[in-house]
C-alpha cells in the first residue's frame, strides 16, 4: 500500500492530510505534523488488522505539498474531520 501526505500550510499551522486514508493532523511545523500524521495512519492500519479487516503491507509514504499553499474557505471546510 503507498500512501501520500498532503502538506497545507493555514496561518500558524500545517495540515498533513492522507487522501487516501481520508485522514488529517495538524502541527505546528511541518515535522511535527508530518509526525503526527504518521502516528496516526500506524494507528489506524494497526487497528484495522486488529479488527481482523484485511489490510495491504503499508510499502511507502510520500510526502507532497513542499511549495507553500494557502488554505481557503472551501479547502478548510473539506478538512472537518481533523484528528488531533
């Protein structure tokens, strides 16, 4: 399984967002929540196996959104199931 990570950066904050996972973190920096995001996706595949789901080897992460992206209006309202 190859997952991405999305980069946005919102005023004082980074949102890491996994699209294909349908998950989000935020942090402070971009390590911090590039971290968190990744805390995040182990947790999640972990308890999906754990729930007897059949879930692929995670193989890779990328990691996307190096050039500076404002969050707008519509983009932050696509963004309300945020993990902390």
């Amino acid at each position: 399984m190859k997952l991405s990570i999305r980069l946005i950066h919102n005023q004082d904050e980074i949102i890491a967002n996994c699209p294909e996972l349908d998950i989000n973190c935020y942090g402070a920096d971009r390590n911090e929540a590039i971290r968190r995001i990744k805390k995040v996706i182990n947790f999640y595949v972990d308890s999906a196996k754990e729930l007897g789901l059949d879930v692929e080897t995670l193989s890779e992460i990328s990691i996307e959104g190096e050039n500076r992206q404002e969050i707008n209006e519509e983009l932050a309202n696509s963004y309300t199931n945020t993990i902390n």
